[in-house]
C-alpha cells in the first residue's frame, strides 16, 4: 500500500520548484531581491520562539502555522496582482508560497498544539 505523503511528494518538490523559479524570475526582471528574500527566509522566524528537539514551543505553534499556510500568501498576491498594492508584495507573496512548499517538499508540515511535526 502506498501511503499519502509518496504519493503527494513529487507534486510537492514540483510546485517547489515551480515556484522557486518563478521567484527567482520576477525577481531578477523587477530587482526586487529583498521580498524575494524576505518571502523565502521570513516564515521561520517563528521557529524563533524556540524550537527544541523537534518541538516548538507551544506559544510559537499558531503564528508558525499561519506562516506556513498558502492563505495568507496567495492573497498577498492576489491584492498585488490587481495593482492595488505594490509589485514588491507579489513577489514576496509569491517567494513566501516557495518557502512553504519547498517545507513540504522537504516533509515539513504544520505544527500541533504541542508543536511537534503532523
């Protein structure tokens, strides 16, 4: 029996993919390095509320699973795409949807209550 997460696995490292490269893209044709850079390293600074033998601290799980869900990033985008906001937040949005699924192409997920890996 194959389980769920070798089936979802090669889906997870293309959209990493994907979306890495189109980072990258956008952000060497509008030099928008530092939300590149943000997107792609700023979600973990929730690990910040201290992560210890594989486990957060409790206190750190919500803010870490909200960075570590599509929602957020996808709007960010959304709003940027219809010009009302910057182009610099599209392409932070869009480094920060990389971040997360190069996580989950790695096998990272969210976080329980307790703040162990699901």
């Amino acid at each position: 029996m194959t389980s769920t997460l070798s089936i979802h696995r090669p889906l997870q490292i293309t959209l990493a993919v994907l979306l890495l490269a189109a980072t990258v893209f956008e952000a060497v044709k509008h030099g928008l390095w530092a939300p590149a850079a943000l997107g792609l390293i700023g979600p973990d600074i929730a690990l910040l509320a201290g992560l210890k033998d594989g486990r957060l601290n409790p206190r750190g799980v919500p803010f870490y699973n909200a960075l570590h869900s599509y929602y957020a990033p996808v709007a960010l985008m959304a709003v940027a795409a219809t010009g009302a906001i910057a182009l610099g937040f599209f392409v932070l949005g869009l480094a920060w949807a990389a971040h997360i699924a190069v996580d989950r192409a790695l096998g990272y997920g969210l976080r329980t209550r307790d703040g162990f890996q699901r």
